[in-house]
C-alpha cells in the first residue's frame, strides 16, 4: 500500500481530495485495522487496562465514500475477537468511550457493528503535543464536524437514534466512485402508494410500492459505462448518491433518455440522509458511488429463503435431496472425465472454475473493484448489503506465489493447472492423479460443509417492484 500512501500525498491539495480524478485515479483505498486483545496477565486493579489495541500492517482494499472525503489515515477498523466480546460489555463500552492516540493523532469511535469498531480522527491535540503532525494531512476535522458531515443532526432530527448511527454504515460502504452530477440533475419524484397507485408526497412506509429503486437516464448510464470499461452498459446498478440509496434502472421513457446531460430520479423512500441543498455542494455528495452493477448469472443457486419457502408451499424434500445428489455427481463427474480428444482442457476448465482461481484473479487485478465488477467469490445472498465486512479483506489468491524452493504453486487447483500446461495426464502422471483425488475429495468435503443447491435451469438477477 505504500505506493497508494505516495500518490494520496501528491493529491492532497486538489480541490477534487481523494474523489474520482480526470486520470482514474480516487483514494481511499488503504486499511487501516487493529485488534483488540487481552493482556495475557489480567489486572485487578482496572479493567480497562487488560485490553490492548494491537495494530495489523496496512493493506491495499476497496474504497468508501468517508475514507475518500478525510483521507484513509482517518478512519480506523478494530476488530474485536468473540473472546473478548464475551466478557462485560459494560467494560468495553467504557474502553471504546476513551480517546486514543495514534501517531500524533487523537481517534474517537463513531460505529460499531456485530464485532467491529469504527474509529474516526479528530483535530484534537494531547497535552504534550502542541500541534497535529506533519503526516496528518489534510487534516481531520472536529468530532461534531466529522458527524455532521455525513449525518447532519439539524436536519435529520427527526430520525431514531438507532437509525442515526446506523446511516454510518452508507458512508462506511465498499463502493467505487463513478461519476458527478450537478447539484440540479438528480431530482425527488413522489412516492407511488398503494392505495390506488395514486402518487403521494408522504406514504406510509408500509404502503411504499417503489421502495429503493430510481431512475437514471441512458447518458449518466452510458458515462458510466465508458468510467469502468464495462462491455455494455448495465441495465440497473446499486449506488449511493448523496444521502439516498438502492437501485437505479434506466429510466423506462424513451423521451426522457434522450437528455445529453446526465440525470438521476430518486423515490423520497430512497433518501435516508437529508442534507443542505447548497450551491456547489461537496463532490462527495454529487458522486453516484457504485456497489454492483446487474449481470445474469446462469446456472444459479438456490438461496436459503428461496430453500423455505419451497419447502413452506409443498415442494417434497426428495427434491431438494435429488438436487444434492445431482450436484455431488456432477462435481466428482467433471473431474473425473479423463478421456477423450479434448479431455484435458475441459478437465483444466472444470479444476479453474471449482477452484474459483480465474474469478481470484481477476479480482486480485480489480484492486478493490471485484464486487463492482461482478468478480467478487462471494454469494450475494450472504453478504451483507452494505458490505463492511470486507473492510480490510484484500483480496488475496495464492495462484500468484509459489514455494520459494520447489517452484510448486501454493495451492492444489494451481498445481493441477501447472502441471495440465505443461503436458501432464492423470494416466501417465501419478502425482498429478493423487493431487486430483485429494481436490475431488476436498471439493465435495466443502459442498457437504456448505452445500449450494445448483439449478440448471435456474439464473440470478436483480426484481425490483413494478
């Protein structure tokens, strides 16, 4: 991450801070993390001084919108293990309640969520430190001001206190900049109810039938599409702009679309963050940050709740044994396939794809961008929406080292790989048969661990409410 850490204090200066710039390039793309442990001699005499933050060595991610607005140095994930989190949470709360010095810099926390807390850099200065230090640029902002920044208590004070501090997950979100509006080109359409599909400025939320998904037009999206080197532009993507967020489908008017500048709808329901309609409002607020873009996926899996309510309205169990057991022939099948004039190289596909070495690839390549992408290994049915978790979770394939003595890939599908390049047969190849029996093994052991019920004929994709 050093490089990133280099060309951020080139950009410190600029108006645009650690946005999207003419070049490509946007910040915010370097964790800072840390871990809470215990001491290993528990004191008696003050609980506080049995915890101890230990600092992990920073890694090149994804980016969010805050780390992009403040710098990445300014936003800080500590990790707290479940051992820890099963002591006194009262104790914890006063440990976190404290201020904490790092590097010259004074941090506060400002989110926790499940087993992580945020901590937030502050221009506040310590006793014997009569001034921020040379590598606190550009320098952080008050506390209030760094609160309100995001999530202005004036006016939004109407929210639920629960709600405030959760809206902290939007600006905590693995996101990628994509491109800025005018202030003026995204624009509040009434809500539709249910009533009689009459439209309505204030709809009760449980009679909202557009709940989370705008418009955009055909020249934001095409922007887009030229910004990220899709082949084609999407035809929905899930995105943060300003205080809103969900989904934006292109918007379903012909007329409309025909604008050359681009132009954003958002529903009233999708607005979670009010904020000052000043003019020129920070870039920050003004950037569509992008989470995923729409892709089909074929075949897909069977989710979990998919699972229930088949099971709920009647579907037999058999069923859902049968395709089990369909998936488990069809893994041990394609490995086992060693025979024919192109048997190997169908045997190099089914080892790649099982291993999911191409798809790491490509997202080790992506450098934070893999979600967006489409690249990311994980289900999108078991990722949390606004995906914090994979705050500090670079990428990381071990296709890419190998045994500094041997030369042998760090992994058995790489090996597979190497040797099916080099000419190697199962038949002939002994090695290479074990190292295929062992990934056969291994393959199934992790479907029976965590098995995904794989439909031929079934395909994934984004529903919104029409």
């Amino acid at each position: 991450p050093w490089k990133e850490l280099d060309h951020k204090y080139e950009h410190e200066n600029s108006l645009e801070h650690f946005h999207r710039h003419s070049d490509g390039w946007y910040g915010g793309r370097v964790h800072f993390t840390a871990s809470l442990k215990l001491h290993g001699n528990v004191s008696k005499c003050s609980e506080l001084s049995n915890y101890k933050i230990v600092l992990d060595r920073p890694e090149l991610g994804s980016s969010m919108r805050l780390s992009r607005q403040f710098s990445s140095y300014a936003i800080v994930r500590v990790r707290v293990s479940r051992k820890v989190m099963n002591k006194a949470r009262s104790t914890l709360i006063t440990f976190f309640s404290q201020r904490f010095l790092l590097c010259g810099v004074i941090y506060r926390v400002f989110y926790a969520k499940d087993s992580s807390i945020f901590l937030g850099a502050t221009n506040e200065l310590f006793e014997f430190l009569p001034s921020l230090p040379r590598h606190a640029r550009p320098p952080p902002p008050t506390f209030m001001d760094f609160l309100n920044w995001h999530n202005p208590t004036r006016l939004n004070s109407s929210q639920l206190m629960a709600k405030w501090a959760s809206r902290f997950a939007l600006g905590l979100s693995n996101s990628v900049p994509g491109i800025d509006l005018d202030s003026n080109d995204f624009l509040v359409i009434d809500d539709i109810g249910k009533a009689d599909n009459a439209h309505y400025s204030a709809v009760a939320g449980d009679s909202i039938m557009m709940d989370g998904c705008g418009f955009i037009n055909l020249a934001a999206m095409k922007k887009m599409c030229a910004i990220f080197h899709w082949d084609t532009y999407p035809t929905a993507i899930q995105c943060r702009l300003a205080g809103a967020k969900g989904l934006l489908i292109i918007h379903p008017d012909s007329f409309t679309n025909n604008f050359d500048a681009p132009r954003v709808w958002l529903w009233p329901s999708q607005i979670k963050i009010t904020y000052l309609n000043s003019s020129p409002m920070p870039k920050a607020w003004v950037t569509i940050d992008v989470l995923r873009s729409s892709h089909l996926c074929c075949p897909s899996c069977l989710s979990a709740e998919i699972i229930v309510n088949l099971a709920d309205n009647g579907v037999p169990y058999e069923v859902f044994l049968g395709l089990i057991r369909e998936n488990l022939d069809d893994i041990v099948d394609k490995l086992l396939a060693w025979d024919g004039p192109a048997a190997m190289l169908e045997l190099w596909y089914h080892v790649a794809k099982a291993g999911g070495v191409v798809a790491a690839r490509k997202a080790w390549e992506a450098a934070g961008e893999a979600r967006m992408r489409g690249l990311s290994e994980k289900d999108e049915e078991d990722e949390d929406e606004d995906d914090l978790e994979s705050f500090g979770d670079s990428p990381q394939s071990t296709a890419w080292w190998a045994d500094e003595l041997s030369g042998c890939p760090s992994s058995i599908c790489e090996t597979i790989l190497v040797m099916l390049d080099a000419g190697f047969t199962p038949q002939d190849c002994p090695f290479l048969a074990d190292k295929m029996k062992n990934f056969a093994r291994s393959s199934v052991k992790a479907y029976l661990k965590h098995p995904r019920l794989c439909y031929a004929a079934g395909s994934s994709k984004y529903l919104i409410k029409v």
